[in-house]
C-alpha cells in the first residue's frame, strides 16, 4: 500500500491540508482550514487521508463514514406507495393530529392563539408546532444542496422524530424545543434553561441510538446518528464543553447553516440509499 504525505498549500486566499501519496505524488483528498471542510477524491483512500491529517488537526473529530453503501440494484426491491411515502409528511404534522383529537374543529384557532397566555395541553402542543414549523423550514433549505429531509415519523410507542436529515456530513435526528426569552446553556453533562437542569441530553441521545440501530438494521450497514437540539425563541443559546458534545446544540433559526458547514462523511450515493430506507413506514414498525 502506498504511503501519504500531507502538505498545505496556500494560494489565492485559500488554505489547505493536502493529503498526497508518497507515490506520484496525486493528492486523495485535502481539509480545508477555512470552510473545516473535508473533501475526498478517492474514496478508497478515505481512511488513510483521516489518519494522516488527524496528528495535524487535533482539535477536529472526523466521524467515520458507514463502510459502504448498498449496491444500487439492491434498492431495486424497495416500493414505496404514494400514500405511505413518509417524504410527504410536513412539519409538526404529528402534534397537528394531537391538536386535532382534543378540538377537531377548532384546531386553526388554538394554534392562532398559541402566543396568549393559556396554558392548555392544547396551547402547549400549538407552541410545538409553531417550533416545528420554523425549524422544518430551514431544514427544508438544506434539500438545494442534496440533502434529504423527513418531518414527524411516527414511532409504534406514539412518540414521533420531530425531523429526520441525512446528508454529506450524516445522519442527525433534530429535535425542536420551544423556550421563548430564555437562556439555554449546554455543558459537558446537562442542558439547562434558565439554570434548571433538563433531561434534553439522555433524551435526544437515546432518540439518535434508537434511530440509529434501525436504519443499520434495514441499510446492512453501520449507519451513525448524531442528535441535535435545535432551540426556537431563546434569548440566548450557548455551549461551554470541554470535549465536543454528543448532542449539537443549535439556533433553530440558524440549524440549516449550523449543519451545512459540518464535515462530509457521505458520499450522494449512501445518502440517496438511506434515504430511499428511511422514507418507508414499515422501517419504524419495530
């Protein structure tokens, strides 16, 4: 096997970390030490070029891509009917149907007065969706750049994944929490607001492992997930930890961005397969 060298190369304002075999000299991949973009070339090669840039960037977490997609005809068995393709699924649609079992005809009027001072299950539930709503739509955005995106998949407990996004960096399940005016802090073992300690982290942490084992389950392939917390309306979101946090916490107004800029581990290819899994209801029957 070839050995690699890296270098860094900086011209025309960009600065980089190549990764080059010792060989004839062609470069397998390169980190970008502006945009922390990692870009590979060969994707044979694609370990090889994580070990040798990880001595000169000990700072940075490479997440490790899945071994390999399926092979493209093996989605071939994959059928997906109109009416239960979960891509159609919108935003919030699973607190709208709880919105609709308590006022089936009223519920466009709580969710009109979800800014009031009530405090009704149904209130609250409106102040979820409107969460939702704001957070689905920058996730939306991701989409132009060929990411995948799925909203409120129904789990057999009757609990639901508020967003599902796979995309170049990987897989995240995204959960939408409403705390207009006040302070979200994250550290290396809690998340509290306004200093009262939460339950956000096991939560989304069991959420991602649980997602995580399914599509591994239903791909062949070891597929990693990354929770996200993504906050609506806080006066302040902040994360002081020593280590890089398992849980992402993010703006939801920002959380298309905050995702975008994180490294590629995804080649189009897996993401189309695991999205073509993850898509189908039956998936998350179990």
């Amino acid at each position: 096997m070839d050995g690699f060298g890296v270098a860094r190369w900086r011209r025309h304002g960009q600065d980089r970390l190549y990764v080059n075999r010792t060989e004839g000299g062609k470069a397998v991949g390169w980190y970008d030490l502006k945009s922390h973009q990692l870009v590979i070339t060969d994707e044979s090669s694609r370990t090889a070029v994580v070990e040798a840039l990880t001595p000169h960037l000990p700072d940075v977490v490479f997440t490790p891509a899945p071994a390999a997609a399926p092979e493209p005809a093996a989605m071939d068995d994959i059928e997906i009917s109109p009416a239960g393709d979960l891509a159609s699924n919108q935003p919030g649609d699973a607190l709208r149907r709880k919105i609709a079992q308590l006022e089936p005809t009223l519920w466009k009027r709580v969710f009109a007065r979800w800014l009031s001072n009530e405090t009704t299950e149904a209130h609250s539930w409106a102040v979820g969706l409107a969460g939702e709503r704001l957070v689905g739509g920058r996730l939306n955005r991701l989409r132009r750049g060929g990411w995948k995106v799925l909203h409120s998949i129904q789990l057999p407990s009757g609990s639901d994944i508020d967003h599902l996004v796979i995309g170049p960096p990987g897989v995240f399940t995204v959960n939408t929490k409403h705390h207009k005016g006040k302070s979200v802090w994250q550290g290396d073992h809690a998340i509290t607001v306004n200093r009262s300690t939460t339950r956000y982290l096991p939560i989304s942490e069991s959420e991602a492992e649980r997602v995580g084992r399914v599509l591994s389950a239903r791909s062949g392939f070891l597929v990693p997930v990354r929770p996200v917390l993504a906050v609506v309306g806080a006066a302040s979101v902040t994360t002081k930890s020593a280590l890089p946090p398992v849980v992402l916490l993010v703006d939801g107004s920002r959380v298309d961005q905050r995702l975008s800029g994180l490294t590629p581990v995804l080649a189009q290819e897996q993401v189309d397969a695991l999205f073509a899994v993850a898509r189908q209801p039956q998936t998350w029957m179990r």
